[in-house]
C-alpha cells in the first residue's frame, strides 16, 4: 500500500505550520531527456523558520517543503527510513532544532486515464522519461502502475507530492508522531481546483 499525507499545508488548528525566514534557494533537479523540473528549488545556506502558533507537531506541514521534524521525530525516522538522503538543521527564533529531510525522487508510470487525469490544452508531450508533461489541472485518484521507491519519495511527475509505504506509516503509529494524516493514493484527490 502506497500512501501521501492527506495534511492541509496551512492549516493551523491543532498544529502550527511552519514559514522559513529569508531563505535563500538553489537550483532544482532536472530530467535528463525533456529537461522539465522535478523537484522544488533545493533550500540552501542557513535555514531559519517561524511557526504560525506555539503548538508543534512532529511533523510539520507549511512551505518548507516537503516538511520539518521534531527532534523525537528526527531521531526515530533518521536511521530506519529508506529513502532520505540527508536532513538539514533549521532552527526557530528560540534556537529549538528542527529538521528538513531531503528526500529522493522517484518516477512512478501512472496510468493518467484511471487517475483522472485532466491536462491544460498544449502541444507539450508527455515526457517518456519522467512523466512531466503539461499541466494537470485535476485528477480524481493516483493509480500507479509502476513504480521503483524505498520507504518515502518525492513523486518526480507530480512535483510536491511525497509517497511512503507501510513502514513510515507503522513507525508513526507506534510511536504516536503527531500531525500525521495519511491517505492511500489510491483515494487522493487533486487537491487544487480546475
């Protein structure tokens, strides 16, 4: 079973969301053959954030993407999570530490027709490579026919959205993280309009 985080970005009713300050980004990962990006520009030089209200979870959800991590959260994820290449440390204006996990990015082979998938009019050929095409403006459900992914992955052809399996999902549970909602994607709806 595959999952993403069902998680509005900024929605702050329980948990805060987080807001980087004057962060300076990078440069963003690239297809091979089409040259379409594939990732968010990557954040760079220090990384500082402030919260929308006191109360954080161990996730946290807002624009440092694709989230932050708990101290706790960091320290059972960093060591039994495939898929992570590294983390950077953020700190808040108390200096509390935060981290921002970078991870992989995977290309999964959806099947666009029972997704749902609905395209913006362009003579922009889907990519045989990475799956970046032209814009989506709906989808109903994510049906993926292949896909090669550890424990979590930044999905390639549907920059911003991160998968993870059964294993995330089990340490979450077992160790009662907070601010998690997940939902298969077989039931994930495109969360922006047409």
């Amino acid at each position: 079973m595959i999952y993403t985080f069902k998680n509005m970005l900024f929605n702050d009713k329980v948990y805060a969301y987080s807001d980087p300050i004057d962060p300076v980004y990078g440069s963003a990962e690239k297809c091979r053959v089409c040259g379409g990006f594939t990732s968010s520009l990557e954040w760079i030089g220090e990384k500082y954030v402030k919260f929308s209200k006191k109360t954080v979870g161990d996730f946290t959800f807002g624009s440092c993407f694709p989230f932050l991590l708990s101290e706790r959260a960091f320290l059972l994820i960093r060591d039994s999570v495939k898929g992570i290449l590294g983390f950077r440390e953020v700190h808040d204006k108390t200096n509390r530490r935060f981290y921002c996990p970078k991870i992989e990015t995977c290309v999964a082979r959806i099947d666009e027709e029972k997704s749902g998938f609905i395209r913006a009019k362009s003579d922009l050929a889907v990519c045989s490579s990475c799956g970046i095409g032209a814009t989506i403006k709906h989808y109903d459900k994510i049906v993926i026919d292949e896909i090669q992914m550890q424990d979590i992955c930044i999905l390639g052809n549907l920059p911003g959205t991160t998968l993870f399996n059964e294993n995330l999902l089990q340490l979450v549970r077992d160790n009662k993280l907070t601010n998690v909602e997940e939902i298969e994607i077989t039931k994930y709806k495109c969360p922006w309009g047409q």
